[in-house]
C-alpha cells in the first residue's frame, strides 16, 4: 500500500520517494509505466492542459476531495498544473493505488474516526496482544507507521508496501471477520496462494483496514513467512 502520498500539508513526501512507490504501486512490472516514472524522476514534466479533473471522472474519481488529493499527491511530481496528462503517465493501476492511498489518509484525518480493537495472537511464540487503529487503517499502515510499529511490525514485514507482492503481511482471521470481509479479490488470492501455509481463512495483512463491522478482530500471525517480493 502506498502512503503519504499527498504532498502539501500533513502528507508531504519526496518527489523521489514518491516515483519510488508509484513503481511499487503496480507498476514496476509496466516497461511503459516504468519509463514514465524514470522520466518524472528526472525532472521532465511536460505536459498538456487537458482536464484533470474531467480524466478523473471519467476514471470514477467524482469524489472532489479525492481528485483534490490524488492532485496534490502528484505536485511534488509534476508541479503545480496536474494535467490529464500527467494522470494518464502514472497509468490506472498506478491511479487506482493513488486513490486508496488518499482515500486511507482522508480518513486518518478525520478526527471522528472510529477506533477499534485488534487481538494479536502469535502462537509460535505464545505472545499476545491488543492494537487500536482508526477506521480506514489497514494492518500494515499500523505495523510500519501506526502504533503497532514496536510489535506488529516486528511480525509483519510489509515489503512490497501494499502492493499484494510480497505476502509477508500474511495474517490469519478469525472465521467471523473473514465472513463479514466478504472474499479478498484475484490478486490477493493469487498472492496468498504463495504465502507460508496459507488456510482458508488468510489474508494480506495491507488489505484488511479498520471498521466499526470488525472492531474486535482477532489476527493470528503464522509461524513463517515467504516474501515474494524483490
Ligand atoms: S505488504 Fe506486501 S502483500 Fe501486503
């Protein structure tokens, strides 16, 4: 999962760091893609003065605080006119990891959020305990940033950094959370197929985020871990 990517305000980041998970984004495995990236890296930002927000719509990114955020995300990229153009080179794989990046961080914003409880259960090393995370929080922003930095994230690598190529953020739900989270989708299957022993209740830790409908969650984390990624 991509973080931070919204530059200006609370969510500043590097134009570097930025190109660097915009190619972790999905996109890496895009010659085109990639190529787009090295050029945005170098500093070349030509464009044209197609709409962005018209390309947005289009894509289904009507929510305006949403394209406002996916915008500014890119400035520190493009600059400060964020063009079709510009939206286009990143590609939709790369503009779809965009927008759930800026969706997650709009919804860390908002102090109403709701908090929830995670139970953490490792067996291996017959050690368990308790996270809080705020709605729209996923197990690996809270494992890398959150406040299970300390421990979560000793278990839980997160390599691929939400991008659903590494498997090393492999968890285990609880059989009631994993019904109500309804079925992960083809490439999280694909990646869980080659995590460590995956069971029938797995999933990637990147794609389980905090709700009010699975407050109480309970996560076991498994003995070993295969990470796909690099
Ligand atoms: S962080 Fe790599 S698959 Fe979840």
């Amino acid at each position: 999962m991509i973080q931070k990517y919204v530059i200006g305000g609370s969510f500043a980041t590097s134009k570097m760091c930025m190109a660097r998970r915009l190619i972790k984004a999905g996109t890496n495995k895009n010659p085109t893609i990639f190529n787009n990236l090295r050029r945005l890296i170098s500093g070349d930002t030509t464009s044209n003065n197609a709409g962005a927000e018209d390309y947005l719509d289009s894509l289904g990114y009507k929510d305006p605080k949403l394209q406002d955020g996916m915008k500014d995300a890119l400035k520190s990229v493009f600059g400060k006119k964020i063009t079709a153009a510009h939206l286009k080179s990143i590609g939709e794989t790369g503009l779809e990891a965009l927008s759930k990046s800026v969706e997650d961080q709009l919804m860390l914003q908002d102090e109403n959020a709701f908090v929830g409880t995670v139970h953490v259960h490792i067996p291996h090393h017959n050690f368990n305990f308790d996270l809080q995370m705020r709605e729209g929080e996923n197990l690996m922003t809270c494992a890398t940033e959150g406040n299970g930095k300390e421990v979560l994230g000793e278990y839980l690598e997160c390599a691929c950094g939400g991008n659903m190529s590494c498997s090393t953020c492999h968890i285990v739900l609880d059989e009631e959370t994993y019904n109500k989270l309804g079925p992960p989708c083809e490439a999280e299957i694909d990646m869980l197929d080659l995590a460590f022993e995956p069971t029938d209740t797995s999933r990637l830790g990147c794609q389980i985020a905090m709700c009010e409908d699975i407050d109480g969650l309970i996560i076991t984390i498994p003995a070993g871990v295969n990470n796909l990624w690099g």
